[in-house]
C-alpha cells in the first residue's frame, strides 16, 4: 500500500505542474494569437509599400513567432501528460514503435536516414499513449540531428537484464560535449550543436517526465561529432511494485 501510495503522490504532483504549465500557455495563446493577426495584416496589406529593410523586419517577426507557436505547442502537450496507474497495461514494444515512427518517416526519407530496429522486442507495463510520446521524441531528437548528407543511421534496441528492461536509441549525428550531457534533459533546454535546429527544449524533459513516472531512468551517451546514444529502463513487474519506496 505504501508503494502504491508513493506512485499516486508522485502523479498528484506532476498533475499540479501540468496544471500550471497549461495556464501558463493558455494565458500566452490570446495575446500570441491578436500579434499574429496584426502581423498577417500587416503582411498582406503593406508589404508591398514596405523598403527592403522594413520587409526584412516583417520576415524575422514572423519566424520568431513560428517559434513561439512551436514552444506553446510543446507546453500544451507538455500539460497534457497523464500517467495514470490505472491505465498501465501490457503492449508489445513494436507496437509502441511502430506508433511513434508515424511522424517521422517522412522527415526520415528526406533525410535518406537508414533505420534499423531490433526484432524480438518485449511487451511494456505502461501508460500506452504517454510511452509512444516518449518513444516519438527520441526518435524525433535522433533525426532532427542525424547528419545532413547521405549516411544518417539510427538504431533501436533492446539489452536484456535481469530486473530492467533496458533500451537503446542511436544515432551518428552530430552529438555532443561530455560536459553538456547534464544539459540534456533540463526543461527548455537545447544545445547548441547544429545549426539551423529549432525547436523548444521540451522533447527530453517530457522523455524524462514519462520514464520516471514509469519507475525508470533515462541517459545520454554521446561523444562530439560521434553521435548520441539515449538509453531507457524500466520495469519488467508493475509499477506499484518498483515505485515509491522501500
């Protein structure tokens, strides 16, 4: 019962960060929305009257809110992250990545990226819906800094153990300094090792977010220029058995 306990405290209290993060975005969305107007008025209207510097202007207005909008975007489902121990059920992990995959084969062909996932996957104890989110967003990461030119690879597999399941996802790209791997999961954090890379530093921490909430770890491995490893382990038993105490 203690365990148990633990688990639902440890839920009621991410509950009541998402709570503050979705106010947070949804008091940002109005008036991000009434600029955006302004700024497609402004756009559709003048741009023919504006000097080439003032046009400029326009353009790096606009990008910056493109970028608003993707943070805001993240936020919400960042907010929207539920682990519910009533909803864990048993799911074959290549279900989960066949899932998490769906967004991302197209950026994937773009990029002529070579996947290969490990066959023989086992099933997970999980939250389904929050699992795929986690899955997605290493994938995501692994392909947003996966090498421009042809050779990008990316690997997804499993290391057995007695008491953890232990994944892996690798990539060859452009990876990063040992001193920044603390950096890594940290809310609106993104390093700075590719050029041309948005996004709101919100991806890792929500990976972090959903592993621990399932009783396991996540980390990085990476060496500069050498690519990036991120491993996850969870618990082969239930969560109310793993999580909360001793």
């Amino acid at each position: 019962m203690r365990k148990t306990s633990a688990f639902a405290q440890k839920a009621k209290k991410q509950d009541g960060l998402n709570l503050y993060l979705h106010i947070i975005a949804h008091e940002i969305r109005s008036p991000f929305v009434s600029i955006q107007g302004y700024c497609s008025l402004l756009n559709d209207k003048f741009k023919g009257c504006l000097p080439e510097e003032g046009q400029e202007y326009l353009e790096r207005i606009s990008a910056n809110l493109k970028q608003v909008d993707s943070l805001l975007a993240d936020i919400t489902r960042w907010a929207k992250v539920s682990i519910e121990e009533n909803e864990f059920k048993k799911v074959p992990c290549a279900d989960l990545i066949d899932a998490s995959l769906e967004s991302h084969i197209i950026h994937m062909r773009q990029k002529r990226i070579q996947l290969d996932i490990q066959r023989d996957l086992p099933e997970l104890y999980c939250d389904q819906n929050s699992m795929i989110l986690a899955f997605s967003n290493l994938i995501g990461n692994a392909v947003k800094y996966s090498r421009e030119r042809v050779g990008g690879a990316i690997q997804i597999g499993y290391l057995g153990d007695e008491i953890f399941h232990k994944f892996y996802i690798k990539d060859n790209g452009v990876g990063f300094r040992a001193s920044e791997r603390s950096k890594v999961f940290l809310l609106f954090n993104r390093l700075l090792n590719k050029r041309n890379v948005t996004g709101s530093g919100l991806g890792l921490s929500i990976v972090k977010q959903i592993i621990e909430a399932h009783g396991g770890e996540v980390w990085v491995e990476s060496r500069k220029s050498q690519g990036s490893t991120f491993f996850i382990t969870l618990p082969k038993n239930s969560p109310d058995q793993t999580i909360g105490g001793n």
